[in-house]
C-alpha cells in the first residue's frame, strides 16, 4: 500500500518582513589555493584565454552566477602573504612559499589583476589583510594603495602599475580565522582583539568610508567559540561592522539525513552569533548592531582531504576539488534559505570558493569549464532571491536525524520583491523517499499568478556533471502550480531544491 503524500502548510504576509536582502549576501570567494587562480580564473594561453590571461569562458559563468562580492586573496594563505609581491611587472615578482597550502606562489596574480577582473565580472573585491605575520603597517598602505587617489608613495605606484583610479575597496577583512592552530601567526582572543582593534582604527584614518569584519570563529565547534567573539567584539565593538562566521558541511557514511538538515545546524550557530554580539552591546552600552559576514561557507568533504603536512610543494596543485552531486546541491540550496531567513542581520556570504576548489565551477587546463550541481541553487537564489526575506513560519511532519535530532522536513522561505511586483518561495524536501504537498496562504498578497516551479532532483541523488556530460544536472521545470481562492499547491519531490516564481497578473 502506497504511503500518503506528506503535508506541510506555510502563510505569506507582507506585514511579517525579516528583512532586506543585502545583494552582497551572494558573494563568493577567491583565494590563492590549489586551482583557483591558476587553471582556474586565469591561464594564459587558453583557447578562451583574453589579453591579460584570464579566462573568457570562466568570467562567463561567473557572471551568470551572480556574485556582487568576492573575497580575495584568503583564507588561510593571507597569513603568510605580502601583498606587495604581487605587484609591477611580472618578469621581476618573486616566487614565495605558501606556508598554507604547502604550494608554490609565483604571484603572476596580485591586487592589481584581481580587482580589475573583479569589476570585470560584475564583482566588488572585499580584500583581506595579514594579521597573521604582519599588522597595521602593512594593512594601512595596501589601503592607501587601492583607495587613494594619488599623490603619496603608495597611490602614485599603483597609478605607475596601470591604475590611475582608486580600486575603492569598500569591504575589508582583519585577517582571517586566526583562532585555528592551522592558521600562520594564529592568537589567543585578547591578542587578536587588540591587533584588529589597532588595525581598523588606523585604517580608518585611511579611508573612513570603508567597512570592516572581525574574525569569529573558524567553526561553532572550535573549543573557544562564543567566547572568542565575545572577547574579540569586547575589544573592537566600536571600530568594526561585522563578526565574520565560516561554516562548511559534508555527508558521513550512514547519515544522508543529517547532512539533508545541515542548515538547522547553520541556523543555530547565526543566531549564537547574533547573541553573543548583542550581548557585547549590552555589555558595552554601544548603540549600533553588529551584523553577520558568513564569509566561508559550503559543503567541503574535509575527511577526503589529505592535510596541508602531506602536500608536495607545486604551483597550482590539484587541491579540494570535490566533484559535487543532486545531494550536494540541495544542501547548498538549503543553506542559502538558512542565509536568507537571517537576513536581518547576515549581510554579507560568501560561497567558498569560486572555480575548482570546492566551487561550483570546474575547469581543465586548455580544456572544458562546467557547472557543478551546486552552481544551480546559488545562480537561481541569487536572481531571484532579491528584495524583502517575508517570515512565512511553515507547519508540517518532523523527522529524526543523528546529529540534530528531530527536524521539519520543510525548509522555505519567501522574498518578495514590490518593485517588480513579483514573490519567490524557495523549498526544500528533506525526505529522501516522499514527495510533499506544500500549500501556501496568498490571501494577503493578492493579484499574484503563478510563474514557473524549477527544482533541483534526479532519480539518482549521487549524480554529477563533467567534461564530458555538463548537463547531466540541470534544474527542471516542474508542472506550474495553481493559484485559487488565494492559496498555492505546489508538489516537492522527494530530496529536492525548489524555487517557485509567483508574478502580479497583468
């Protein structure tokens, strides 16, 4: 006998608004590691290759995907990094040690090259600065290098390298998850409060306008997380915008069902987050919020990795390259509605990382780029999750998993966007076996008719894309759902990802 469908019922109302998306909440992230910048982003003598080395095909995907943000250059690798390396002519940059990632950096790729190909593919650099072997000194004249018109040491060199426009950086990060054993010149709270703290108020001096992100944790099972981001923020509360949060997910043999409901898991540590600022606000009498920068975040199968202690030194290794599946790609549309319902205060994400490192776009050396699975979600969440995050509270069966425990098996949200008099509902099925009929209360949203169902699913969830077979998972258009007496019925497959489109008749 043939099990009943599931039943879940969720109610969309203006009235109850999160809030705004910040279009920056679609960032993604460029470091300097294994095949990200090299054979990735640029490689020079390409078919697709442009006149400064980078790669047209891969700035094409890149573009439809729809990032405002890219985080640049690190990571890990920006704590051994010095960033006068990598400008002026190339034939005379020196080739470093990355102590990071145990590679070779020829530094043919530096602040020049990427802020220039950032703006080319509709992106806005939010650069990183050392604070794990270097400090203020450097921070502040990587500023004036980049944001200052001319006139001094550091600005008119950059106008000799080609540039004689400020980049206009705007978004800067003190440093990077320097609370991990792993990370060059890593540091006990107090010690990297106080560094920050000096670091941001003289680059304030600098360039007022810019905005600024304090390391949080490197993870919410770090052993000092919570009082880490209390005694950091204790310390920078007045001179920064953001507490950064890095998070990353990935399946354990025997326990799809806990990976399927990674986002409950984000959704707990944004909101330890958002407590531990608002405690340091009261704390501090301070008036202003500290908001959310989700800086690192996907799924990464860490167990594959090898570690950084069994790496070869090579330019450009093959490093992290997960090739990712339907199940994947769902997670990651379920975290992006985690991001989305925090919307509040999560301003800034970005996906870690762009192209072959645990990224969504993969290439080969003088060969094919494609999409992974995951690109879908992101591309489709990025188009058209613009506007306001409504709170929309879904009702429906809960299910068991080992590590969260009991879960619902719905995940949504809903963004409506008045301007183009349009409302986007995004859904996931965490069930892997049973579809679920989801409907949703419109009667404070009248006028509204049905777009189109796009869905991430397959019958086999370990598919992937390839060289060789680049649609294998594509999104699929699902039959448009009906609109009556003010309430939607749309069916969600089973394990799936869906975005549903509801346009303003006429």
């Amino acid at each position: 006998m043939e099990e009943p469908v599931h039943q879940a019922a969720l109610t969309v109302d203006p009235a109850f608004r999160i809030g705004d998306v910040d279009p920056r909440l679609y960032g993604s992230f460029v470091e300097h590691l294994g095949r990200c910048v090299y054979d990735g982003i640029y490689e020079p003598g390409h078919p697709a290759a442009d006149a400064d080395g980078f790669r047209r095909d891969v700035a094409d995907l890149v573009r439809e995907l729809g990032v405002p943000v890219l985080r640049y250059p690190g990571g890990n690798f920006v704590s051994g990094y010095n960033w006068e390396d990598g400008i002026g002519p190339r034939d005379q940059r020196p080739r470093r040690l990355d102590l990071a990632w145990r590679s070779i950096e020829t530094n043919e790729v530096g602040v020049d090259e990427f802020a220039a190909w950032a703006r080319r593919v509709g992106s806005e650099p939010m650069m990183a600065v050392n604070l794990g072997t270097r400090g203020v000194e450097a921070a502040c004249n990587l500023l004036e290098y980049t944001n200052h018109p001319s006139g001094t040491h550091w600005s008119d060199l950059r106008r000799r390298n080609g540039a004689a426009d400020p980049y206009d950086i705007k978004l800067w990060c003190l440093g990077n998850e320097m609370d991990g054993p792993w990370q060059t010149g890593f540091s006990t709270a107090r010690e990297y409060g106080r560094l920050a703290a000096q670091t941001a108020q003289a680059m304030r001096r600098v360039d007022p306008s810019i905005e600024l992100v304090a390391c949080g944790s490197s993870g919410s099972g770090m052993p000092t997380f919570g009082t880490w981001e209390a005694t950091v923020l204790a310390e920078t509360y007045d001179l920064v915008d953001y507490v950064s949060v890095h998070s990353y997910y990935e399946e354990h043999a025997g326990d799809r069902a806990s990976f399927l409901a990674s986002a409950v898991d984000l959704d707990r540590f944004i909101e330890s987050v958002v407590a531990t600022a608002d405690h340091v606000r009261a704390v501090g009498r301070h008036t202003k919020r500290i908001n959310l920068s989700v800086d690192e975040w996907n799924v990464w199968y860490q167990s594959r990795f090898a570690g950084e202690e069994n790496l070869d030194w090579a330019r450009a290794p093959r490093l992290i390259e997960d090739t990712y599946s339907v199940v994947d790609a769902v997670v990651v549309g379920d975290l992006l509605i985690s991001l989305l319902r925090h919307a509040d205060r999560v301003k800034i994400a970005c996906l870690a990382q762009l192209v072959n490192v645990i990224a969504p776009i993969r290439t080969e050396p003088g060969g094919a780029v494609w999409r992974q699975p995951t690109y879908h979600p992101f591309a489709l969440t990025s188009r058209y999750g613009r506007g306001t995050v409504l709170r929309v509270e879904p009702t429906g069966p809960v299910h068991e998993t080992g590590r969260h425990g009991a879960v619902p098996t719905l995940s949504a949200t809903a963004v409506l966007d008045e301007e183009a008099g349009e409302l986007t509902l995004f859904a996931v099925n965490r069930d892997q076996d049973r579809p679920l009929r989801l409907d949703a209360d419109l009667r404070a949203c009248p006028g509204l008719a049905v777009g189109e169902h796009l869905a991430i699913c397959d019958e086999e969830p370990e598919a992937t894309n390839s060289a060789d077979e680049p649609d294998r998972v594509t999104p699929r258009r699902l039959p448009d759902p009906t609109v009556a007496d003010g309430r939607l019925e749309v069916l969600l497959p089973p394990l799936s990802w869906s975005v549903i489109r509801l346009r303003r008749a006429g």
